[in-house]
C-alpha cells in the first residue's frame, strides 16, 4: 500500500483479470503492462493481474511484472481457485502456480453457494469448507496476505443463508485478511446488498469487501451501499469493462468516496487524472471512449439547454453537481437549435472569441444557427465549424485563406473490376490562380489530396493535417439516395484535434465544405492571417 494512506481501506482494481473477459477486449501481455502502470498512476492500492498457471499469458505477465513493474502506490495481486476437492493444499499444483508467480497477495475464488458446491464442484458442503480452510491457510503459512471471494454469495445467501455465512466464517478464522461478498450474477439491489452485508458483519466479525457485476445497472449503487453498511474493501475495473455488460466501473465509486463520502481512497491529487487515466486505459483495450460516462466522459460536464445556460453563466454549480476540474475534465456549451444567448456567449468565451456585451451579435448568431440546423447542420460536434461561423459574424465577413472556383470528383470503373478516384481543384490563394489534380483512394480521399497539392506551397503548415475520423449521417432518410447528407470530419495538426461539419445534396459536397472550413480553421489556429 502507499506510504500516504493506510490500510484501513482498500481501492481494488481488476481489470487486467475480470476486465478482461469483456467481449471485445483481447489484451496482450504488453498491454496489461501498460494498464497497471495507469492504475499505479492513478493510486489503486491492489491490482488483480490475472490467473498464473491458468494461461500462459497470465504466467508471462506475473514474470514479466516482477522484472518491469515498479509500482508507486499499488500491491499486486495473483487470482486463483481453493484446491481441488479432496486434495492437499500444499500439493495443488494450481496453488503451487500462485505462489510461484511471486505476487504478495492471492485473491481465491470460493464457492459460496450450496447448489454451486454440490453441483459444479460435484462435492459436499463440508468438505468446500475444508478446501477453503486448507487453501487460505496455507497461503498464509506462506507468507502470502489472502483475500478470498465468495462467489455468488449474494444469491446463496438468499438460498441458504446460514451455509453462505459459513463461508465467510471459515475464510476469516483460516486467517484471511478480506472477506469479499460477491454478486457474480449481478442480479442484486442497493437495499438487498446493504442488509446482507451488515448482516454478515455482525455474524462473523470478518473485514467484508464487495464485487458487484452491473446486470441490473446497479453495480456502483451496489458498492456503496455495501461501503454504508461497513464493507472496507471495493472490487472495481476501469471504466466498468466485465463479463457481460460488465463490473462496478473504478471512477464513479472512488470519485463518490472521495467527492461525496469525504473518505480519503486515492492518493494526494489523484483524482484529478481521473479523466486522463480513463480514457488512456480506453486506447490501450481499443474501446472508445464512453461519452456519457458519469464524471470522465467528455458529456458528463456538457450543455445543451438554453435556459441551463443561462444560469451557468450566473453560477456553474447551479446545474453541475461538481467543479469538473476536480476529477480533470472540463464543463464544454454545446451549440444547437435549443441555444439561447447564455449559450452562445459562454461557447465562444470557450473558443477565445470575445462577443463583449453586444446583443445584436449575439442575436444574429443565436439565428444563423437555428436556421443552419434546420437544414441540418450540428455544431454541438462541430467546434471549428462553429468558431468559422461566429468570426464570420464578429468580422461581419466570412475569413478564408483561399477562395475557390470550381471542384471535381469522378470514380472511374474499370473492366478488371478496380476503381480509379480522381479529383481536380480550381482556386486562388495569395492572389494567385492553381489547378490541381490528385488521384486517392475513395472520391474524398482525392479532394483532400487535390487541395493539399493546390496549397501546401502557400501554406506548408497544411502538411501536419490529417484527417483521423470521418462520419456520414443521411438526414431525413425517407428519401433514400436523394436524401440530404451530413458529414462530420476530424482532423488533427499533431498536436491538437477539430471538428467540422458540412450538409450537402451529396456525400461529396458534404464532405467538401467540411474539408473547406478543416483547412480554414487549421490554418487560423496556426496563427496566420486570411487574406479575406
């Protein structure tokens, strides 16, 4: 554990083991590297690595992790199962693999449900027992520390209530320093997990931690509540990955224990990488990064709504339940339809534009962008469109460091069955007329690349763009091919990201405007000066 807290509460992280089991997460051995070093970072005090001897990847990870993991603030941790029915701890080869991975402390999986023991390990009530006294003992005779969870103990519990405890008696005078209460089938509610748990406190005296899986979309709930009722010890991944629809996510508990409990979980100024951690941990498993995950999705401090704007601009807290600096993300106006003056004036304070105290500025701007959406334009994803239109507003004339004259896109079909995307720009830039022709790969690739010939002379800043995402949404999709397209395009200097949008009769003049206001907006951050 770190030097700056002590041992009274445990943060326990197990996305490299539980984590992992979400569908569309494969993690190589690097990877799970990578991760633990984040959540060192951030100031877990426990990470679960996974199972030695049950994979080879498991295995070179805990080998790998002794020889290239330094850990600051965290403890790792080795995952495991009791000994086999009618064995001998200390002759169990799975055992013998968990001490061998070298890890301080082993977490092992019981069984606390009667028809899970009499079913699936296929022996008595007894004798599971006796595998948990003999197995956590005997670690502990090791010199391991021993956290034991028992598996679908909530629902045994309500099975056989008495056996349930049992479980949990056994593991605690075996010398087992935690005691997790699992809800493996993550079927439980808030009250359900808070009776049991202080029921279990009071029967066994054991220090009681929780696992909830969020079936039911209660996984955090779940957690504190079992917090509420005295359990010290939270079994968390990072940004809720698990089995199924997956476990109780790592930030919304912490940051509630820490932002709404008061109780000290994390290390001094921690939680302020919280955002930062989260979404680094999302590129390392090639997740996107959930929006409208509470406290570090780039929605959790956005809006929308006039009239939440308008008293925004008295006071943040008014419709904010925290300062988001406090967890590292930001509060962010989103421009759209529903805006109101508030709106506008708070977004362009947040783009460096200065509307002063005009109201006629202001009004025209609220207009112009009611009237745009109605022909389908979006500015809440559109930062750099949005700053493009409200400087043309400002200055009282649109800023463009090119004018265009004509464009031209064609696909060609060959008889080998290949295709051949060309296109041809005609502008003037600094006074001067270009024709350019660039072949790419799809009619839009080619534009880009026709525009980049035409202006990379002039403005040689254009050769750090590049396009990194690009969205196309048909907008009243009733009338098929003849419908109204909107493009929403990404693009990036190596150093900073904007997006823009463009609607047109066609996926092509779409994304030609999009591509328009990327250069112009680019080229304005860059600090040059338009010649319009």
């Amino acid at each position: 554990m770190t030097a700056e807290l002590d041992d009274s509460f445990h943060v326990f992280d197990t996305t490299l083991r539980d984590g992992a089991q979400r569908e569309g997460i494969n993690l190589t051995v690097a990877d799970k590297l990578t991760i633990a070093r984040h959540l060192d970072d951030f100031g877990v005090g426990f990470i679960e690595g996974g199972w030695p001897g049950a994979n080879p990847r498991d295995t070179e990870f805990f080998a790998r992790a002794a020889k290239e993991l330094d850990f600051k603030h965290a403890t790792l941790v080795a995952f495991g199962a009791t000994r086999r029915p009618n064995a001998v701890a200390a002759q169990d080869q799975q055992v013998k693999a968990l001490l061998e991975s070298g890890a301080p402390v082993i977490t092992l999986v019981a069984k606390s449900h009667d028809r899970h023991v009499e079913l699936a390990l296929r022996t008595t009530l007894e004798e599971n027992l006796e595998m948990v006294r003999d197995t956590v003992s005997y670690l502990v005779e090791q010199g391991r520390r021993v956290f034991v969870d028992c598996e679908h103990f909530f629902d045994g519990y309500q099975a056989n209530p008495g056996y349930a405890t049992n479980v949990v008696r056994a593991a605690h005078e075996a010398g087992a320093s935690v005691v997790v209460l699992c809800d493996t089938n993550g079927g439980m509610l808030p009250a359900q997990v808070q009776a049991v748990t202080g029921l279990v406190l009071a029967d066994t005296g054991a220090r009681l931690g929780i696992h909830a899986q969020d079936d039911t979309g209660c996984a955090v709930a779940n957690t504190l509540a079992a917090v509420d009722a005295g359990a010290t010890h939270v079994q968390c991944t990072a940004n809720g990955y698990g089995e199924r629809v997956g476990n109780s996510n790592l930030f919304p508990v912490v940051a509630a224990l820490e932002l709404k409990h008061g109780r000290r979980v994390l290390p001094e100024g921690a939680l302020m990488e919280m955002t930062r951690i989260s979404h680094a941990i999302a590129e390392v498993v090639n997740l996107p990064s959930s929006t409208h995950q509470p406290y570090v999705g780039v929605s959790a401090f956005a809006h929308k709504a006039g009239l939440h704007a308008s008293a925004i601009k008295v006071d943040p807290d008014l419709y904010q339940h925290i300062d988001p600096e406090r967890v590292g993300n930001t509060m962010r106006m989103l421009v759209s339809d529903m805006a109101g003056r508030a709106s506008i004036e708070l977004k362009g304070k947040e783009l460096g534009i200065d509307l002063g105290d005009d109201r006629e500025l202001v009004g025209r701007v609220v207009a112009r962008v009611k009237e745009r959406e109605l022909l389908g334009y979006t500015y809440e994803a559109a930062d750099a469109s949005f700053a493009l239109l409200l400087r043309a507003e400002v200055d009282g004339r649109p800023r463009r460091f090119f004018r265009i004259e004509s464009w031209r896109a064609i696909t060609e079909d060959r008889p080998d069955g290949t295709h051949a995307n060309e296109a041809t720009v005609k502008l003037w830039a600094k006074g001067e007329r270009t024709v350019a022709t660039a072949e790419g790969n799809g009619p839009v690739n080619a534009l880009d690349r026709a525009l980049r010939v035409a202006l990379e002379r002039i403005y040689p800043q254009l050769a750090t763009f590049a396009l990194v995402d690009y969205k196309v949404r048909i907008l009243e999709g009733r009338s098929g091919t003849d419908s109204t397209t909107r493009v929403l395009i990404t693009t990036t200097d190596g150093t900073g990201e904007w997006s823009t949008v463009g609607v047109g009769e066609n996926v092509i003049a779409a994304s030609w405007q999009a591509l328009d206001d990327a250069y112009a907006f680019g080229l304005l951050s860059a600090g040059l000066t338009p010649e319009e």
